[in-house]
C-alpha cells in the first residue's frame, strides 16, 4: 500500500516505519493519523516483519506533536472526530504485539514525544529532544503521556516534567533513564538497524509472546504475573519455531524461525 505522510519499508524481517513530513516536522495530520493506523495493521498482518523501528524523515524533528496550523480552522466538533483518530493511532503503537523500537533524531515534542514512549524503547540522536509542552496550552499530554512516563521514570521525575513542560536534551533523557542509548546522529539508524537485527535472529512468536507478558504483567500482582508468563510460555511451547529452535541447537546451526 502507498501512503505519503508515512513511510514504510523492510530489510529482511524488519519493518521501518517513519513519519514523512519533514517539511511540517513531522506534525501529525489526520492523514497522518490515518495511514499510521493502516501501516500498523500492515505491519502486523505481515507474517515476514519480526519487529520494527519506528522513526522518520528528515534531521530536525521525529515529530512535535499535532498539526497545529489544520486545526486552526477546525471547528469543536472536527477536534473533538481527530481526537478520537489520534487517540486510537497513540493505543495502537502502544499496543503494536511485535517489537518496536523508536529511532528518534531531532524534537520529538507533545504527540511526538508519546509516540516514542508508546515503543518498547527508545534509542537516540545527540541531536534529539523530549518534552510534553501541552500545559502551556491550557492542555494536558492525550496521547498516553501522563500514563507512561510515570512508569519510565517514576512519579515525581514525571510529574516535573509534565507539569512544567520542560524540554530535555538526549544526554539528560539517557541518564534519567528514558531512552536506552545516544548515538550520533549519522550513527542513529545504523544503531538502530543492529539492535533489530539481533532481535529478530529470534522466535517471532516468543518475541510477542515476551513483549505480552512483560506489558500486561508489570500491572499484575506477582502471582498472577506468574500464571500470566505461564500461560505465554505455553503459547511458545506449541509452535513450528519451537522445534525449530531445539533442532537448530543440536544441530549446533542457526535456527530458520518462520513465526509459526
């Protein structure tokens, strides 16, 4: 499927999906909304993707949030029919079953910052920046902020920045803990593109499987947690790929994984 305001591409059993609309800083449109939801169920439809990157064109902004100059003209009811739009792309990256990891290069502000959060984590230029600015516009972070930075950085540390909408430079979020590394920015996808590649030398299945246990268990408490790992463990235990795996081992080769 062609889309213009996102990208998608593939290299082997990795997805890269990018925002493309450098010359908006990757603002997000309706129509961006739109094909993003439509390249997320591509992407998971697609047996042959293990995991993807998420990041985008251009060096200036992964993304800062929503498309402020379209919704100038926007009466309070077509707010209110894009807000829903937004809301169900913002759950579907945070619910996205395969890995997916962001490549942020530049600002990734409001909507931009929490689409980062919504990845399972988050590698980083020297050149990126995060914040949630929407209290200075008389809002607050909608699109998973106030929920997930909380569980990144604790309570308090989110609270600050929330509250007070402060930018942070990439240095500051890989020491508080936000993102998982900083690299330069000509080395970003190259970083990005090896993590992946060691990812997805694994079971597909066991890799939606871990990433459910870990995002759905981390609310639980330990007992259920542990019937909930279990139960995800049991989901492995009867594939293709598990036999796969055992065979690969003893026949001391690399195991051909095909998700099933």
């Amino acid at each position: 499927m062609g889309y213009e305001c996102i990208k998608l591409t593939r290299d082997g059993h990795i997805a890269v999906l990018a925002f493309n609309r450098p010359e908006a800083m990757n603002a997000i449109s309706t129509r961006t909304a739109r094909e993003l939801l439509e390249a997320l169920e591509e992407m998971e439809q697609d047996r042959d993707i293990f995991a993807a990157v998420f990041t985008a064109e251009g060096d200036r902004a992964f993304c800062v949030g929503a498309d402020l100059k379209e919704r100038k003209d926007m009466s309070r009811e077509d707010m209110k029919k894009q807000r829903a739009l937004f809301v169900k792309a913002f759950t579907a990256v945070a619910e996205f079953p395969k890995p997916l990891v962001a490549a942020v290069n530049g600002y990734a502000l409001g909507g931009g910052c929490e689409f980062a959060l919504g990845c399972d984590f988050i590698i980083a230029s020297e050149k990126a920046a995060f914040g949630l600015p929407e209290v200075g516009l008389a809002i607050i972070p909608g699109g998973g902020g106030t929920q997930l930075l909380p569980r990144v950085l604790g309570r308090n540390k989110a609270r600050e920045l929330i509250y007070t909408g402060r930018r942070i430079s990439a240095r500051e979020a890989y020491d508080l803990g936000l993102v998982n590394h900083v690299v330069p920015p000509e080395k970003l996808m190259e970083k990005a593109m090896e993590i992946m590649k060691e990812i997805t030398r694994n079971g597909p299945v066991a890799l939606q499987q871990a990433k459910k246990a870990i995002n759905l268990g981390i609310e639980l408490d330990l007992h259920t947690a542990f019937a909930l790992e279990a139960e995800c463990y049991n989901v492995c235990l009867a594939t293709e790929d598990r036999d796969e795996g055992l065979k690969a081992f003893n026949e001391k080769r690399r195991p051909v994984y095909k998700g099933l």
